[in-house]
C-alpha cells in the first residue's frame, strides 16, 4: 500500500484578528478584594490611632475631638 502524504499550506490572514483573553475566577476576585479592604481599613485605622496618640501627647484637644470622631467608623460594632 502507498503511503500518502498530506501538505499544509499556510496563507496569511489579512482580517481582523482576535485575541483570546483569559477570564480570572470570581472567587479569586472576591478574595483579593477582601484581603485589600482589610490591609486598607487596618493601614488607615493605625494611622488615626497613630494621630490621636499624638494630639494627645501635645495636648491639642480639637485636634483629639476631630480625630477621635472619624475612629469611630473603625470600632462600631
């Protein structure tokens, strides 16, 4: 029996080209946003607990009303 061959011709194609693009899962995008809104929140609640310590090392008592109002978001439960 003959053995057959089989040739390949490759013609460039001149549309419009297509580029796939993976999706990332929904529970990967869920967790990281978790993980950077608690690294945010906990960056941002020790630099308000960094600022009232310190008005009240140099005795600024508007500045620690001012600061302790905006703490409160952080601790209500």
């Amino acid at each position: 029996m003959k053995q057959q061959k089989l040739v390949y011709r490759f013609y460039r194609y001149d549309g419009k080209t297509l580029h796939a693009k993976r999706e990332i899962p929904f529970e990967l995008k869920l967790s990281s946003r978790l993980i950077l809104d608690e690294i945010c929140f906990n960056w941002n609640k020790n630099v308000l607990e960094s600022a009232i310590n310190s008005s009240i090392d140099k005795g600024d008592k508007e500045a620690f009303i001012q600061l302790s109002e905006a703490y409160k978001h952080f601790i209500w439960e």
